[in-house]
C-alpha cells in the first residue's frame, strides 16, 4: 500500500485452502460487500465525511486474504459482509491507513489468487454485471478491487441528491430488492471496447497504479438493467 493515501477502504476474503471459492464468486462478493458498506453507511448516516474524503483522495482500496476462522472473527466487525456460492468477503469503512484495526492491517495481500473455476453467479436477479478488463491479467484481489470500485460508481450514478446529500434511486433499490444479484465478466481487449457501446460508461475504472498495473489503464465497468 502506498506510504501517501489519507484514506483507505479494506476488504477481508475468505479463503479457505481446502476449498477455495471460485475467482469470479470471490469477485462479485468482494466488490458487493465493498458498495453494501457505503449503502449501510449511507443509511444510518454515519462515517460519510470519511467516504467522501476518500472519494476525493485515491479511493484506494486494498483485498486482505482471512483463513475462515479469521474471517468469521473479523467480519463481525466490519460493516458489511456478502457470499456468492462458497465465496465470502467483508467490507470495512473508508480510515486512514493509521486506523485500520491492527488484526486487519497483519492480514496478507499477497496470496489472494483463487481458483478460475466455474462461478456460481448471484442469488437474486442480476442487476449488474461488472466487466473487467481480462486482457490485464489482474490477479483476483486486485479484480475484487476493480470491480467493486465499479459497481461504487454505478450506484453513485444510480443516486440522486437532496438538500445536498446523496439519495438512492429506484433503480439502485430495486437491484438491493433483487438480493444485490452481480455477475461478473473478463472480456478480452476488443470485447471490453466493444461492450462499452461507443461511449464512456460513467463507472469505467482508470487505475491509479499503486500495484499490479500502469497507471490510467482501464480495468472495469458495469453494465446496468
């Protein structure tokens, strides 16, 4: 993580070396609990200076691996926690990287790498599907990282404002009624040009470069119903 982000938001993996969840599951439960955490805040109104701080910053977020009796320990902690198929991820608040809480900050980025096996898909209905740049290579931490600053921008972009605060559309709750469904999908280079229609998609995601890849490279979108 770089020396220089003010604010960071972290999510916790499950990972299980006996049966380790599917690259893609891991993927959608990563990026649905990392936007669920905001929309929880949102609700109960809590923590939103820190949110938009690090909207403003680098919105750095960072993909921590938990062995499952630590991430049943931990996640009860966070704001959110969410599970496609055997994956499960929990998301935590943006901090400063000071106040990450330090049982979370000990646990490892590296060895986030899950198995590319079929994916399970959502529960509900799928409201969203994140499209992620294959062609990059991204390891699945950084993925879950990519997709869910994604799918933050497409529910951002699903909210309207009143009185100066943000206020979640219909769309957004008919996706949150449907059981949050997300799928996601590795396009290859000329895929991920063409499923963008001709335009930039208002959640398309430019890297800021702090690890794995250039900076300004896309990574992710999401395709909306």
């Amino acid at each position: 993580m770089s020396a220089d982000l003010n604010y960071v938001q972290t999510i916790l993996l499950r990972r299980d070396p006996a049966d380790p969840a599917s690259h893609l599951d891991s993927i959608a439960a990563a990026a649905t609990a990392a936007v669920l955490a905001y929309l929880y805040d949102l609700e109960a109104g809590w923590g939103m200076e820190n949110w938009n701080n690090w909207y403003r910053d680098s919105q750095a977020k960072t993909t921590r691996r938990a062995k499952p009796s630590v991430f049943e320990r931990l996640s009860a902690e966070a704001v959110s926690e969410f599970r496609v198929g055997s994956a499960a991820a929990a998301a935590f608040s943006p901090v400063p990287p000071a106040d990450v809480p330090s049982a979370v900050s000990r646990l490892q980025v590296s060895g986030t790498e899950m198995p590319r096996t079929a994916a399970t898909g959502p529960a509900g209905a799928c409201g969203a599907i994140i499209v992620l740049n294959g062609s990059l290579g991204m390891s699945t931490g950084k993925s879950c990282a990519q997709a869910a600053h994604a799918l933050l921008e497409w529910v951002r972009n699903g909210a309207r404002r009143e009185f100066g605060k943000p206020v979640i559309s219909g769309r957004i709750k008919q996706w949150a009624k449907d059981g949050y469904g997300v799928r996601i999908h590795e396009a290859d280079a000329e895929d991920f040009i063409r499923l963008q229609g001709g335009r930039t998609p208002h959640s398309l995601i430019h890297d800021h470069g702090h690890t794995e890849i250039a900076p300004g490279t896309a990574t992710a979108f999401v395709l909306g119903f």
